[in-house]
C-alpha cells in the first residue's frame, strides 16, 4: 500500500467525520471501497495522532478538532487538485531572475514541483 493512497483515505475520513460527526467502519469502508480491517487501522492511528475519536463500531472527530493541527503528510493530499491548480498557475507567475521565497506550506510545495528547473539558480 502507498503511503500517497494511505494519506488520501486518512484525509478522506477527516473529512467525512467533520462534515457528518459520527461514521461506521462499515459505511467508511463501503464509500472508500477498502477492507473493514483497513479502515480500523487507519481509525486507529488517527486516534493516536490525536485526530479523532474511536467509538464501538466507528469514530467521531474530537470535539476541537480545528485546534488539532493535522499532520503535514496528511494536508499534502487534501484539496490536491486544487493545489496543483494554483502551483501551476503560481509558477507561471515567475519570471526570469525573479527572486523567491517559498514557505512550507502543501499548497507552496505544488508551486516549487512547477518551477522549471532552467529557471531555478542555487
């Protein structure tokens, strides 16, 4: 299993749990089309990063989930379309000998993979 695919169903189940608070294993493992043994792992690991709540039979967010800071492997695959949309248009921005900076940030790492490497200097 890629860690890539293993991250987009992580930011898959955030995301079903914020919009809809609770979910089973069985509809999770149904919509996302893995194993229920799967997606108890993957329950499970979200519990010890702190993520979510793990309930019998399923998993709710924890109550202050906006203050959680969700792990940066894990925003890389949230919004990656999107993402890739605005590095792509972002890169096409610079210009010859312009100078920039680029932060750390998941969507600023889209904007670093479309810079061409001619253009880039050390």
């Amino acid at each position: 299993m890629s860690t890539t695919k293993r991250s987009r169903r992580h930011a898959e189940i955030l995301q079903r749990l914020r919009v809809n608070g609770y979910a089973s294993v069985e509809a999770i493992a149904s919509e996302l089309g893995v194993s229920d043994m799967t997606i108890r792992r993957d329950l499970a690991l979200l519990h010890e990063l702190g993520l979510i709540s793990r309930h019998h039979g399923g998993a709710s967010p924890v109550s202050d989930l906006g203050k959680v800071e969700i792990p940066y492997q894990l925003r890389t695959t949230e919004n990656i379309e999107k993402k890739r949309r605005i590095g792509k248009a972002g890169a096409a921005l610079v210009q010859d000998s312009d100078v920039v900076i680029i932060d750390a940030g998941t969507t600023s790492l889209e904007v670093a993979r479309n810079l061409s490497q001619n253009r880039l200097t050390q």
